[in-house]
C-alpha cells in the first residue's frame, strides 16, 4: 500500500500498477458494509440443523471458583481439622487459598 495517499500498488507481470483506493473508502460505505456484516454473522444463529437452529448447538461456559481456607484436612480420615496457622499437616504446608478460572465449548451434533 502506498504510504498515506490511499493508493494500492499492485506489481503484476506487465508492471506495476497503482490503484486508487478513494472510491472504496467512502464511510457510508464502510458503515454500510459493516452494518451488513454483522446482520450475516448474527443470521447464522437461525440456520436450521436437522430442525434446530445453529445457536442451540453451542454452548460456553466460563466459572470462577475462589477457595479460602480455613482449616487443613476438613473430612479427611487423618484426624480433626487443624488451623492452617498450626503446624503443618503431614509434613508439607497447606494452602489458605487457590483460584481456579476454567472455561469450556460445547458443541452438539
């Protein structure tokens, strides 16, 4: 692309050719364009598959779980639950708190 001047050089076997980007960039057009884009994409949900509609196929799911611990070993068999200030539990320290963000597609055909 040319530098600033909206103009397309196109290097072809017969040389090369510069073309005018002027009556493409017109902003009702790009509005228009765009505007016309996004009702296609948004059209696509209604497609029938089998006599669903293309949305009823997908489904996201995004969780966030935010664990904050208080005591180790809550149900476990080695014992009542301690205070995570207390000493270790077996040995290893225990966490007072973990994050998990997971996220998943489904598709049904």
């Amino acid at each position: 692309m040319g530098e600033s001047t909206g103009t397309l050089i196109v290097n072809t076997g017969d040389g090369e050719r510069r073309l005018s980007l002027a009556p493409y960039l017109d902003p009702d057009a790009a509005e228009r364009a765009e505007r016309d884009a996004n009702a296609w994409i948004k059209s696509l949900r209604e497609v029938p598959i089998d006599g669903r509609p293309l949305r009823d196929r997908f489904l996201f799911r995004l969780s966030y779980i935010d664990y904050n611990y208080d005591y180790s070993g809550s149900g476990w068999h080695i014992g009542a639950p301690k205070p995570l200030d207390a000493s270790p539990v077996l040995g290893f320290p225990t966490y007072d708190s973990a994050k998990m963000i997971t996220a998943s597609f489904t598709v049904k055909f």
